[in-house]
C-alpha cells in the first residue's frame, strides 16, 4: 500500500533553544524566509504523502495557526491589493491536509509517535522530524519509500558521521549492505561513547515505519534522557521484521541547534541572489574592521 501519512513530532521542549522557545515553537523559527516546519512539510508532500499528522504540545499553537486560514490577514491583503502576498498566504492555508494530535507531555520522541498510533491505522507511515531540513530534488523521504516500495519493511534515513559526533545521534549496525547505500539493519543505539558505536552511520530525522512500531513503543521504558526512545523500539523491531537504513542523497541542515540553524540560514542566504550580497557585506565589513 502507497505511504499516504506524515508524522511530525513537534511537541518537543526545544531547551537548546531556550529562552527563545521559552514562548515560541522552534519549527516557526526563519529558515531564510520560512518557518523550519514549511521545508519538511514540502519534502513530505512532494514526495507523495496527503496526509500530515503534527504531533504537538501546549506551546506550539502557532504551527496549528500557521498552516491555517487567516481571514482578517487575507481580507486586509486583498484590499490593499497586495496580491501575490494575499495568494500566497491561501497556497499555505491549503498546501495540505494536516491533522494535530497532543502529546499531553514530552515524554519523548517515541512516545510523541505513539501518540499518532489512532490516525495511522494498521498502514506503513513517514515520520519526519523537522529539525533536520533535508534540501534535495529527490526528497529523502520520497528515497526512503522507494526502499520501502522495494524491500518491504521499515526504512530509516542514515548518514556517515565523524567520529566526534558519533555521540550525538542513533548509531546502527548494518549486516550487510544489499546494494549501495542501502543496510540491512540488526542492531541501533541512542547516542553511543564512539568507543561502544557499532559503526559510524547516524540515524537521521527520515523513517518508514512499519504499525508494528506501535506495539513496540506500547512496552517501552524510558531510555536515555529518561525518554522514551524511537531508537529502542527500533531496535526490537529489526529482531521482529526487516530495518532497512538508506544513506540519503542530498544536503542536511540540522537546524536543532542554534549553530546549526544560524549556519544553515547563512549557507542558503548565500545561495538566494537577493540575500548574498547582505551576508557578503556584513562578512566583508566585518572582516576590514579586525585588519
Ligand atoms: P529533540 O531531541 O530535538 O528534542 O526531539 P526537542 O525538545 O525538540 O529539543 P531539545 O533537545 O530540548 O533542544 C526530536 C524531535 O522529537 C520531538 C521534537 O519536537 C523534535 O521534533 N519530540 C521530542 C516530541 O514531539 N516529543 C517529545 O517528548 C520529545
């Protein structure tokens, strides 16, 4: 059966963020010139996935009204004639269907899934976690269903990390490689020492996951950070059915951190003709001051 379903898990906390998501959901923060949420939510939807479920939390009601009509914005618009902005706020509005479901607390990312298990049914999902804005014409997620399309099974997005960041992510052992870049997967763990790291291929925020998941997660204790992990159902899945993982193509911005999504807005400024020059300037002036 087709993949139809998205799931974003939005109902994090966002502490690396803070005191900014103190207020403010940290999927609304710019990327350029849009809310981080809009990439994944594209990528979702062009590669062919109708349906977006969010899984959401108290503070994040600006996501909710972000994809929703704003009448008074859209009469005030239309009057001033001001046009392509008035059309472009109805293209948002009605880009896709999108249903929100609360994770009442954020007991982590396994469990915000869980809370999608009454609107998946019995069927084969995405999940996608925005943090993590995959620019690519294939979009990854659209990568990972082919697999998935292919081999059956639950397919999850991976990348090769330095040994420095080995730690930071889900790290897999891969048994064999069934064609380039494609895994079978027997064995993951969250955020491992790089000494204790099965290999050096990252779990990255792209899954297929087959509704077996969510008898899983039904069981699971709370794992690392004292959340209940994605990866540790994940990993009693690949004992009970077949985990494929992918090395994508195309280019990540891990937008999680506030490095990472100030450099992610500089690299894709740079690449927008209109934006180059102001970081270019800012860069230049910057540069003459220290010599
Ligand atoms: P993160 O580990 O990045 O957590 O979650 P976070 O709360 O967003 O940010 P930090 O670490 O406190 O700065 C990965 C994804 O899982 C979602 C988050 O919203 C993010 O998309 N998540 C996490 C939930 O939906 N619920 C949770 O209980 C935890």
């Amino acid at each position: 059966m087709k993949i139809k379903k998205c799931v974003f898990p939005v109902a994090g906390l966002g502490t690396r963020f803070l005191p900014v998501t103190k207020e403010l959901a940290k999927e609304m923060l710019p990327l350029v010139n849009r809310p981080i949420i809009s990439y994944g939510v594209e990528e979702a939807l062009a590669s062919g996935c109708e349906e977006i479920i969010m899984v959401t939390g108290r503070a994040k009601r600006s996501i909710e009204n972000y994809f929703d009509r704003s009448f008074e914005l859209e009469e005030m618009l239309k009057a001033r004639g001001k046009t392509a902005l008035y059309e472009e706020m109805l293209k948002i509005a009605n880009m896709a269907e999108i249903l929100f479901v609360r994770q009442r607390q954020p007991l982590g990312l396994g469990h915000a899934v869980l809370c999608a298990e009454p609107i998946c049914n019995n069927e084969f999902f995405a999940v996608a976690l925005p943090d993590d804005v995959f620019i690519n014409d294939d979009p990854v997620i659209a990568q990972l269903i082919r697999v998935h399309e292919k081999m059956g099974g639950s397919v999850i997005a991976l990348e090769v990390v330095e040994p420095e960041n080995i730690s930071r992510y889900g790290i897999v052992k891969s048994q064999f490689e069934v064609e380039p870049g494609v895994h079978k997967i027997i064995d993951m763990i969250e955020k491992p020492h790089k000494e204790e790291a099965p290999s050096n291929l990252a779990i990255m925020g792209r899954y297929v996951l087959s509704p077996r998941i969510f008898e899983l997660l039904h069981n699971q204790t709370a794992g690392t950070g004292g959340e209940i992990q994605l990866t540790d159902a994940l990993k009693t899945l690949c004992n009970l059915e077949p985990v494929w993982g992918v090395v994508y193509n195309g280019r990540r911005f891990d937008c999680g951190t506030q490095k990472g999504w100030l450099s992610a807005n500089v690299q894709l400024a740079l690449e927008d003709p209109e934006l180059r020059n102001v970081i270019l300037d800012v860069v230049n002036a910057a540069q003459a001051q220290t010599e």
